[in-house]
C-alpha cells in the first residue's frame, strides 16, 4: 500500500470511528484505543510533510530578491538541494 494509500485509510478509519462514537452505541475500549492510534500516526505523517514543505520553501520580497530564512537555507544545504 502506498503511503498516500494508507492516510487516506487511516483518514477514513478515523472518521468512521468518529462517526461511530457519535451514535448511542459509542465506542468500544478498543476502538477508543485504535482511534488514538490512528491520530498519532496521521499526526506524524501530517508534521513530517509540513516540515518537509517547509525546509523547501524559497522566499522572495516584491523585488524579486530572496529572503529565505538562514535557518531555512541551511537545512537546504544540509540536504543538498541549495549550493549556495
């Protein structure tokens, strides 16, 4: 499974489980379990495509001159998508 693949299950596992603990019925210790299972792994994969977006960010003022964050540019080079 692909690893949009499995968000998108893992998305859909969580809004069934929410749907679920709206219901009279509610959820099971177990589904409670699962369902902060699945919020912990969807957290992750969130953050670390966030973070990902970020480090590959360029930022350019009205002028056109980059303003990048040092910070920024130095994860870049660490990763070897700047030179400069």
């Amino acid at each position: 499974m692909a690893e949009s693949e499995r968000i998108l299950a893992i998305r859909t596992r969580i809004n069934e489980l929410a749907a679920k603990a709206k219901t009279a019925e509610g959820l099971t210790k177990e589904e409670e379990a699962e369902r902060a299972d699945l919020r912990q792994e969807f957290l992750a994969n969130f953050r670390a495509a966030f973070r990902s977006q970020v480090e590959m960010l360029q930022v350019f003022d009205d002028d056109g001159n980059e303003v990048t964050p040092e910070k920024i540019k130095q994860v870049q080079r660490d990763k070897g998508v700047r030179e400069d």
